[in-house]
C-alpha cells in the first residue's frame, strides 16, 4: 500500500473595502478557478514567510500577516492527496503591477463574497469559501500560536 501525501498549504485572506484578493488560475486541462492566493510551502520555509511568498508570486502584492484564520484539512476525492491549509488574514501593503504572476496565473481580482458565492461552481475546493466565511464570522489566531522550531536540534 503506497504511504498518503499530505500536503501543507498557506493561504491568505486580504480585504479592501468589503472585497478580497482571489486569483484566477487555470490548472488541468485549462480548466480556470478562483482560489485564495495560495500554495506549498516549500522546504526550508517558515509557515509565515510561505504565504508571504505565494501571495507575491500569485498577484504582485506584498502581503503582511496579521493573524491566523484556522487549520484546514482537506482530502481531495479526485486525487486522494491530504492537504493541510494554514489560513492567514492580514493586509496587501505594496502593489508592483509590473511583476509577472505565477504562469499558472490568470489574473489577480478583487471580489466581494456575493462575488465568490456567484463562482462557487468555479472555486478551487470548498476551503475557499469556508476560510472566507471563517473571516467573516470573526475567527482570528494571534501569529503567536506558531511555534516554528525546524532551526531547533
């Protein structure tokens, strides 16, 4: 029996005047859905410089953490893999419109909730709009419940 994936996953939740940052991507078979700015994290890399890093790569804004919005574990039915989704919220704090986007990427938007509800046939799990909803229900985690101790013998 092969040993499960399991996967882990940050995500990042930035509101501006009642919308969110969503990013449009296309992924198997050029299928296009909306997701949060989110990705793997990557060897070598704290949870918080992660989602830093994917939602930079994934829509040319610098994000700036401010909290958690919860843990997430999600099974895909399609491919059997595990995620683990790490869920922030904080603020987009510098834009660079020149920066090329992940070429995954369709475009970085901004959407209200009724926006995303409207997509919900072309979101990219069900985690999408359940971290959003979480927000919007008023979950927060100080960054302080991370204890990062990969430097640690």
């Amino acid at each position: 029996m092969a040993e499960p994936v399991i996967r882990v996953s940050v995500a990042a939740i930035a509101e501006r005047a009642g919308s969110f940052l969503m990013v449009e991507e296309a992924i198997e078979a050029g299928r296009r859905v909306f997701n949060q700015p989110a990705g793997h994290l990557e060897p070598g890399e704290t949870l918080v410089e992660g989602v830093c890093r994917e939602v930079l790569e994934e829509t040319a804004y610098r994000f700036e953490p401010a909290g958690l919005v919860g843990l997430y574990l999600y099974r895909n039915p399609e491919s059997h893999i595990t995620y683990l989704r790490v869920c922030f919220h904080g603020a987009c704090v510098a834009h660079d419109p020149a920066r090329p986007l992940d070429a995954e990427i369709v475009r970085a938007v901004w959407l209200t909730r009724a926006e995303v509800v409207g997509r919900s046939d072309r979101l990219r799990t069900p985690l999408v709009l359940r971290c959003l909803d979480d927000y919007l229900a008023g979950r927060r985690f100080p960054l302080a419940v991370i204890a990062d101790l990969a430097g640690l013998p």
